[in-house]
C-alpha cells in the first residue's frame, strides 16, 4: 500500500491557489480517519509505505533539516513501515519524483512488495500516474487539481477511509 503524504494522510494547505506541505512541525495536522483506516490495512496484512513530493526544498521555500523534522513527527504521529520522500523539482528530471514511478519500485524492493498486487492512493495526478507506471492499482481522493488527458485512476474516493475500504473489498475478491 502506498500513500501520499499530503492532502491524503495529513492536512495541505493552499497558497495562491497551490497546495503546499505543512512548513512548520505545529503546522502538521493528521486527517480525520486516517489513524483508523491505516490500522485497517495493517491488519488486514498490508505494508503501507508514505511516498512524497517535497520539491519546496529544490525551490529553497524550506530547508531539508525542515522537511526532515516534519517527516520524523509523521512518523512518530503515524505507524508506517517507511517513508520514502523526493526533494527534487520537475527540472531535476530525477527518476523519484512522482508521476515518475521510482520511490514506488525503490519501496517495493526495500519491503519485499508486489507492485501488481499493490494500490497507490493520493490527491493529485502525479500520484495516480506514478502507480500506474508501477503497474499499481490507483485510487485517487477527489481535489480541485485537473489531471491531464489520459490520466484516470482506477477508483475515485473522498478520503483515505474510502480508499481503505475499496482496497479492503477488492483485495478480499481476489
């Protein structure tokens, strides 16, 4: 199970129209549901893996030691069994920004992981692709962002809690 980190598991904020990571740790603020729906999956024998864009430390908006800390509280405030996080920005053309598929396959090797038996679930686009290149089932958590033509995830959902249910159901059918 792989999962964003932002807009899906804890809250996003909006600045001139963009959503952006929290910037400071008190800014950190876990969504409703998520501490259920992640005991869930962990129970139901799921590795659940948090996968994150951080490009506002190529953009120089936040330090690393910054983004470092509010990575550490996430995971003192949520049990996961890793996070993996890119601080790169489109132009460094890494391959581990998302929709690049690279911090997925870097997880699934790490955690011994089956990528087609796994799901991706995040707010945006870069998620939805990143899994789909992955060959990951995606489920993506409605938001205002636009996807670009041909990108559609294969479940749409409101909330990390939705999303848990769907990959309870279809992982029970299977």
């Amino acid at each position: 199970m792989f999962l964003d980190r932002d807009g899906t598991l804890n809250r996003a904020f909006m600045d001139n129209g963009v959503s952006v990571p929290p910037r400071t740790e008190a800014e950190l603020e876990i969504l409703p549901g998520v501490q259920a729906a992640l005991t869930d999956l962990r129970s139901a024998g799921f590795v659940l893996i948090v996968v994150t864009n951080q490009p506002d430390v190529a953009r120089g908006t936040m330090t690393y030691a910054t983004a470092q800390r509010i990575n550490e509280l996430f995971r003192d405030r949520v049990a996961v069994d890793a996070l993996l996080a890119c601080f790169h920005d489109d132009g460094d053309d890494c391959a581990c920004r998302k929709p690049r598929p690279g911090m997925l396959l870097e997880g699934a090797q790490q955690l011994g992981v089956d990528l087609a038996a796994s799901f991706v679930v995040g707010d945006r686009w870069r998620d939805t692709e990143a899994g789909r290149r992955a060959g990951c089932t995606s489920i993506q958590i409605r938001s205002s962002e636009l996807s670009p033509p041909g990108v559609r995830p294969d479940f749409w959902v409101t909330d990390v809690g939705e999303a848990a249910e769907i990959v309870l159901r279809v992982s029970a059918a299977h």
